[in-house]
C-alpha cells in the first residue's frame, strides 16, 4: 500500500502546481500512452494518494469498454473482464452523466455492486473517477484507486479534474494521430490495389508532389530521385508528349479540370497506358492555387481491351468461316444475322434473309406447331438441341441438327443464337446402318453367334443380342462387365479363360478360347471365343472385338460319334496307356501333379490317399495353414472315378455368415434383398463330383444341421424354396482346428464331426519333412524363373542350408512366396535368400509335436481297420516300441492296448518285426 501523502497546505498546493505543470509538458513530450502513463504515475504520486492509475476508453457505438492503460504500484492488477457489461461499470456512467464519481469506501457503495467486487478482488478501498472529454468529443474515464478509504477530498477531486482535462486532450490527440495514420494507411493500400498514384501540382512555383504509388507507376526510386517536372516528361512516350502538354498548358490556362490517356515508358523500356485526372484548385479572387489529381495505371485494361477486339475479331472469322449454318434471330424469330454456310445450306442470299421471319424461310407448313414450341421454350430460357425436317428455298427438304439458345449480352434484350448442321445423309446411313444390324443380328440368332466389344481403358463389354442370349443374360436389367462373363464362366475353366483374356490385353494379341458356361438352369453350354484387338497409332490396344459361338449342338454332335468310333476307343485306349506312363514319370520328380515332394511323411500320406481316392467316402484333412490341403483334396478326387466331374471349393471363412447358406445350397429369385436372379449352390453344381469344403470349421452352427442332411440324405433346399434337390457329390472338408474340442465346447454339432470323420487324414507341416525343401526350392525357383523370364542358375549351398534349418511356419505356401521374392531380387542367376529378413519378420509357430498330439486325438475315435502292413511299419518306425509318446501306438493314434489286441488279431510279434530287420 502506498503510503498517504502529507504535506503542508503551502507545500501542498506548489508541489501540485508543479507536478500539474510537469504532467503538461509531459504531454507534449511522451506521444506513446504507455510512457506517457508511467511519466503520469510518477508525477502525480508525489502529490496524490493511489496505488493504481487508469485510463478507461468507452465506444459508444459498440458498446464496448477499454482498458487503455493501466498503471499498477503493487497487489493484485485491478481488471475488468472482457464479458463484463458496460452499462454496470462506472465509466458508463461517468461517460453519460459527465460527472466524477468517488468511492469513500467499496462496503458502503451501494450503486455499482458487481464493480465494488472487482474492488474487493483487487484489494482496492476507495477511488476517484473522473470523465474524460475534450470540447469536441467525450473518451471515457480516467481512475485512481487506493487500498484505504476515504482517500480523496475535494481539494482532490478538484485538482485530478485539471488533471483529466490535460490527460482528456493527450488521449485525443493519441487517438486522432491513430485515425489519420490508419486513414493514410488505408489510402496508401487502396492506391495500391487499383493501381493509382495521387499528385499535387503548383504551376507558379513548380513545386511537384506525389504518393509512392505514383512513384512505382512511373518507376522511380523514391530514395534516389525526387518529384519534378522534367522527371515526369522524360517518362511520357515521345508520341504522346506533345497531346499532354497541350492539354496540360490549356488547363493552366483557362484555369479547368483536364483528363486524358497517355503512355509512359520506364527506365526497363516497358510501356505502360496510363489515365490521369487534374482538378483545380483556386482562392476567392479566381486564381489557380494548384492541381491536385491522380494517375491511374490501365496498362492491364488495355491489354484486356485489346485481347477482347482480338477475340471479337477472331469470333468474326469463326462465323463466316463455320461449318454449320448460324443464324442470330430476335425473340420474334426475325432474322438479325447470317453466315455464309446459311446461304450454302438453305439458298436464300443475307439479303433476302434479314428481318424475315425464319419460319417463314425454313420452316415447312407441317412444322409450324413444333417450330411456335421450340421458340416458346427458348423465350422461356431454355435451351434446345433437337433433329428436325425443314425446307429450302427450292422447296427440297432436308434433316438437321439444331441447337439454339438465349443470349443476353449486358443486359440487353434476349437473342437466339442458333446452329443448323445438314445431318440427312447421317440419318440414311442411320437407317441403312439399322437393316444391316437387323440383317447381322437375325444371321446371328440363325447360327448361335454373338457378337462383342471391350474397351480396355474402361473395362465397358458390349453384347449383342445373341450373346445375351448365348449367356441366359437379360439385357435390360444387366450390365456386363468380364466379371459377369467369368461368374457364368464353369468353375474348372473360369482360371484359364481369365488368364487367357490377361495375356491378349498384356499383348495386345489375337486370342481364341473353348470354354463352358453353367446358365441359372443348371445346364451347361460350350462356347467358342474369338477375339482381335484394335489398336491405336502408337501400337497400343484400345478395343477388343470378337465373336461367342455356342457349339454346345458340335459337341455333343461330335461325343456321339465318338463314342460310336471304334477306331477313337482304340486312340482312348492308348492315351490311357502314354497317361500312366506320364503319371509314372511325374510322380518320381513331383508326386501327384502338384504335390512335390520325397520325404517318408509325404509317401505315408500319399498312400492313405491312394487307399481312400477311389471310394466315395468323406474324408476329412487336417493340417497347418499352407500345408496343401487343397491339393491332397484335388488328388484324391482326381483319383475317384468322379475325376471327369466338377471339383467345386468353398472357403467357409471367406464367406459371409448370412451368404454361405446361399453359396452352399443356392437360392430362388427374390429369396432376400439383392437375389435378383436365381443362383445354383455349390452342392448342385458339383453333382456326380466332388464339393471341397475348406476351413470346416468355420461353418456357423445354425448351418451344421443342413449340411449334415445334404451328407446323410444326399438332398437339400434352397433358399426361398420348398422344392427338394438332390445331389451325389463327394464331400472332402478340410481344416486346421481343433473339431474334437470345439465339440466338447458345443461350437460344432457331435454328429455332423462322426460323420466327417470317416477317413482323417494329416497332412505333415513342412519342419515335419525338411527333406523335402530342396526340391520345393527348386521346383518354385524354376516356376517363377520361366515366369518372370529369368534365369536361375544355381542355388548356393548355404542359402539352401539355412531355407532347410527355417521352421517355417507358414508352411509351403510361406516357402512359396520367399522364393518368389528371391527370384525377383536375384541377379546373375544366382538364388538369393534373406534369411535375416525371415527371421525378423517370422511368428511363432505352432510345434509339429503339439499339432500332431492334437491331431491324433481327433482321429483316435474313428480310425478304420488297420492292415497287418500298417502296423508292422508303425513297429518299425517305433523301433519296436509299442506304447510312449513316440512309440507305434501313438503314430496310429491308438491307445496302446487297443493296438495290442489289433497286433494279437493280425498274429504280429513286435520282436520278431524288429529282427527281420
């Protein structure tokens, strides 16, 4: 708290005389209100008891109150809110009563309650606060504030009043210096903007001023070279020098305003327009004081004015010179302009032609009606593109396209700009072309061909007619694209028709298929595709064409005299024969087609797959993801004598909850939102074949006790109807889970698993057979090499090292892409592998020991007759050991003393088959 000030009446009244005088000059001197503040406090503490000074600014078109400046000697700051309102303040009322407030004391001010909490807040007792006007406007308050009552007398009050009249006019002149610096700031920037410079002129004294804009105009350095006449003339172009100074002279003369366009040329030989304005200025006796004026800079104007009658000139061109007829016509249809291609088209001359009606030109007496509503649509606004018949001056009729609309140019009336183009001999060719499209497609129903085109930018397919009918398509309804050709595409052909249409795109070649399609019926079609590619200037295809042929009749015309050849048995016969053969020579190196592989896990499952394909039993394939239970599946349906019949795969995982019923046993038309069609199950097109489900486990429960019918009863339901179907497919499932105890946790139906688990067959992970990796690593190296058409020379003895010691958890398909990779990195024909990239990103795979314990759980309960062969090799491999972890009964999966009464029944003796050894 600042300590009160105590002074003898004599000594008061000097020392505030002379702080009052002080803070005068101060206010002469400080122009900042921040200083000026500082110097104010400094002053007038001396003589004034405060501890806080305030000036508060009031804008009363706003309704806004600011704190100005607040000079604080110590506590807490004294401020009010942003959000405070200004009508509960005492500034507002000091600004509109225009009188001082004091405050004795802020507990017994009963006026300004929510400012006497500030008070409080700020720790402040009494105040002083006084308005702030000056003789042509009022600003606000200035305050003084003091942490002890009864801090100001009326001696006081009297002497801060002298003091806020001294402050009242400093704020106004900060205030009013403020206004013009923005007001010149604003000029300068709006000079700036629209490129205009302002001058003053005193011809008597040739005194010359101008503003920085005009100096940027005119391209002078401010810095260097200062305003002047001779300056200025030295910029005018020499051809417009003495028009300027003729004007100029002529205005000082006569004593009058002047304006006029002229040119410049700057110091960088740029020639700029200019457009400059002079008023002048003369006293009470009439005589010329000075011209004030401006310049403003139209080089840009110029330019535009410029390319404007370029393009009017160029417009000109155009509608001579157009190749359609363009007529401009008044709402009342007359003829207000033509081009010379009218006159071509219609015969009648720009004479004859202007201020006509059109429609009495042009238009036929049977088109009068058509013509009135086409002007009233375009009086309307509109705009109208149509084909209509009018006639010509010699009464010769003729087709034309027209296009026309309302032009309003600057606000004018509204003109009908319109285009007539001769299309009659576009129309017969039309006509001529419909015959012949008639013609082709009646020649294409007669021999069950269809026609088709395929952008290969777009992916857009175009069909005949025939070929929608080919198909079983509808074409009102369905766009075609290839995947609609591939979704009709069988299922056994779909991949080699696709990669077929890839390597004609690719290369941009001719191409020809044999394929079969299945329609919604069921039945199946033989199609024969030709196709040739249409290409552009550099080479490229951009349009496929060609032609389906249904050659289903061929076919089967050609199976019937087949079958009735005897000569064609005998040629069977042999292809038999020269198939064995091969299949002997593949199985040596690769083992089934696709199946590579040597190692003894391999052989075991090889033959259990042997002993099972020529039934018709449910198998079911356990095994880790990427082990190739897909391709045992193939194998053992290829080696059941349902191999010439459909091999159909569903993924159970793959598909939708909600859509796997509709996939698996198909649905009628409308069965559910978005079954526009009728579709065939998977169940229905592999009839006589073989339905691979894979990821068994994922089948919903509320599905299992359908697919447990379609396996016992061999029929099923579709969805949305009640017509029974029956099929005779195989069925081969295959998973990589745990049936027996997602069993046991009621997450698959017991007697749906008894009856999968007819035959169970492991497939051996790839760290179960690690001898086979070398010919895996061969076998995918020399795939992706002829593939990617480089050359694999050699495999370095320590890449094929560290490939054998990987776990590999993903298994073949893991080995599958690491060698594809390597093949694509590898250079000089030599396989590079990254075993540390390997590594690295690896997950923990699930141990062969822990899969296969798993394993033979599921198959212990269900496993067919063992052969004394079987055992005897269990045996062997065991060393002769019966029970334990690794002994024979584990690896058949038996308890011991089940496989103990099997070897009893079979007369086998475990020392006797090891001695034989």
């Amino acid at each position: 708290m600042t300590p009160k000030v105590q002074l003898a009446p004599e000594q008061s009244l000097l020392a505030r005389h002379e702080a009052l005088f002080r803070v005068s000059r101060a206010i002469n001197v400080y122009r900042d209100p921040g200083e000026l503040f500082r110097v104010l406090a400094t002053e007038l503490r001396q003589v004034v008891n405060f501890d806080f000074l305030a000036l508060f600014l009031y804008d009363k078109a706003a309704n806004k109150l600011q704190t100005a400046v607040l000079e604080n000697l110590g506590g807490p700051p004294f401020v009010i809110p942003s959000d405070f309102p200004a009508e509960e303040t005492i500034t507002w009322w000091v600004y509109h009563h225009q009188e001082p407030v004091i405050i004795s004391s802020r507990d017994e001010e009963p006026r300004f309650p929510r400012m006497m909490e500030l008070f409080r807040h700020s720790g402040v007792q009494s105040g002083c606060i006084l308005p702030l006007t000056t003789a042509y406007r009022r600003l606000g308050s200035l305050a003084f504030g003091a942490r002890h009552t009864d801090a100001y007398s009326p001696e006081d009050i009297r002497y801060l009043s002298l003091v806020a009249e001294q402050v009242a006019l400093a704020a106004d002149n900060a205030l009013r210096d403020e206004e013009q610096r923005r007001a010149e700031l604003f000029l300068e920037e709006g000079q700036k903007l629209s490129h205009t410079g302002s001058w003053m002129w005193n011809p008597a004294s040739s005194e010359l001023k101008w503003s920085e804009e005009h100096s940027r105009i005119l391209g002078v350095d401010q810095g260097h070279e200062k305003p002047s006449i001779e300056l200025f003339w030295n910029r005018v172009h020499p051809d417009d020098r003495l028009s300027l100074q003729h004007t100029v002279t002529q205005a000082v003369r006569e004593k009058t305003n002047f304006e006029q366009e002229y040119r410049i040329i700057v110091p960088d030989g740029t020639v700029k327009h200019l457009y400059g304005i002079g008023r002048a200025v003369v006293d009470d006796a009439d005589e010329l004081v000075e011209f004030i004026g401006t310049t403003m800079d139209i080089t840009e104007r110029k330019r535009a004015e410029e390319e404007l009658r370029k393009q009017k000139a160029h417009f000109e061109k155009l509608f001579e010179l157009a190749p359609e007829a363009i007529v401009l016509r008044d709402i009342d249809n007359r003829v207000l302009r033509a081009n010379r291609e009218f006159t071509n088209l219609f015969g009648f001359t720009l004479e004859e032609a202007l201020g006509r009606d059109i429609s009495e030109l042009i238009v036929p007496d049977i088109s009068w009606e058509e013509s009135e509503t086409l002007r009233q649509a375009l009086k309307c606004g509109e705009r109208v593109d149509a084909e209509l018949t009018r006639r010509r001056k010699d009464g010769s009729r003729l087709v034309v396209s027209f296009v026309a609309a309302p032009v309003c140019v600057d606000g004018s009336t509204s003109e009908i700009y319109g285009i007539y183009r001769d299309i009659t001999e576009r129309k017969k060719a039309e006509e001529t072309l419909k015959r012949s499209e008639a013609y082709l497609s009646e020649g294409q129903r007669l021999s069950h061909t269809g026609s088709w085109a395929r952008s290969v930018s777009t992916g857009e397919v175009y069909f005949s007619q025939e070929s929608f009918r080919i198909f079983g398509l509808d074409p009102s309804t369905t766009k075609v694209t290839l995947d609609t050709v591939l979704s009709r595409t069988h299922p056994d052909d779909r991949s080699s028709f696709a990669e077929t249409i890839q390597k004609a795109i690719r290369d941009a070649s001719d191409f020809e298929s044999d394929f079969r399609i299945i329609l919604e019926d069921g039945s199946i079609r033989y199609i024969h595709v030709l196709g040739h590619p249409v290409k552009n200037t550099a080479g490229d295809a951009i349009e496929f064409v060609g032609t389906h042929m249904d050659v289903t009749e061929q076919h089967l015309s050609r199976k019937a005299l087949e079958n009735a050849l005897v000569e064609i048995n005998t040629l069977k016969e042999q292809l038999v024969q020269e198939n064995v053969a091969l299949r002997q020579e593949i199985d040596e190196t690769s083992m089934f087609d696709e199946i590579v592989g040597k190692s003894a896990a391999l052989q075991k499952v090889l033959k259990e797959l042997e002993t099972v394909g020529p039934t018709d039993s449910t198998v079911l394939i356990y095994g880790e993801t990427g082990t190739g239970k897909e391709l045992i599946a193939r194998a053992i349906h290829n080696l059941s004598s349902r191999r010439a019949k459909a091999f159909v795969k569903v993924n159970c995982a793959a598909i939708p909850t909600g859509l796997l019923e509709s996939e698996l046993f198909g649905h009628e038309k409308g069965a559910f939102t978005g079954a526009i069609a009728q579709r065939i199950g998977r169940f229905e097109l592999a009839h006589q074949g073989t339905v691979f489900l894979d990821e068994i486990g994922e089948v919903p429960l509320e599905l299992q006790p359908k697919l447990l019918r379609v396996l016992q009863e061999r029929e099923f339901e579709r969805l949305g109807s009640s017509r029974m179907q029956k099929t005779d497919a195989r069925l081969i499932a295959a998973t990589n889970r745990d049936l027996s105890a997602m069993v046991g946790e009621q997450k698959f139906r017991a007697d749906l698993f008894y009856r999968l688990n007819v035959f169970p067959l492991y497939v051996p992970s790839l760290r179960e057979r690690p001898e086979d990796v070398p010919v895996l690593v061969r076998h995918f190296a020399e795939l992706f090499s002829r593939r990617m058409r480089k050359s694999i020379e050699s495999i370095p003895a320590e890449t094929m090292s560290a490939l054998m010691r990987y776990h590999w958890p993903g298994n073949v398909r893991e080995l599958q892409n690491v060698i594809e990779r390597a093949v694509i990195l590898s250079t000089h024909g030599v396989l590079r592998v990254s075993i540390a990239e390997l590594n690295a990103h690896s997950i923990p795979a699930r141990t062969s020991e822990d899969f296969k314990t798993s394993v033979r759980k599921r198959i212990r309960s269900n496993v067919p007759a063992l052969s004394r062969e079987q055992v005897i090799q269990a045996i062997q491999e065991a060393d002769g050991r019966v029970g334990g972890s690794d002994g024979a009964a584990a690896r058949l999966g038996l308890k011991r003393t089940t496989l103990i009464a099997h070897m009893k029944r079979l007369g086998i003796n475990p020392r006797t088959v090891i001695t034989s050894l």
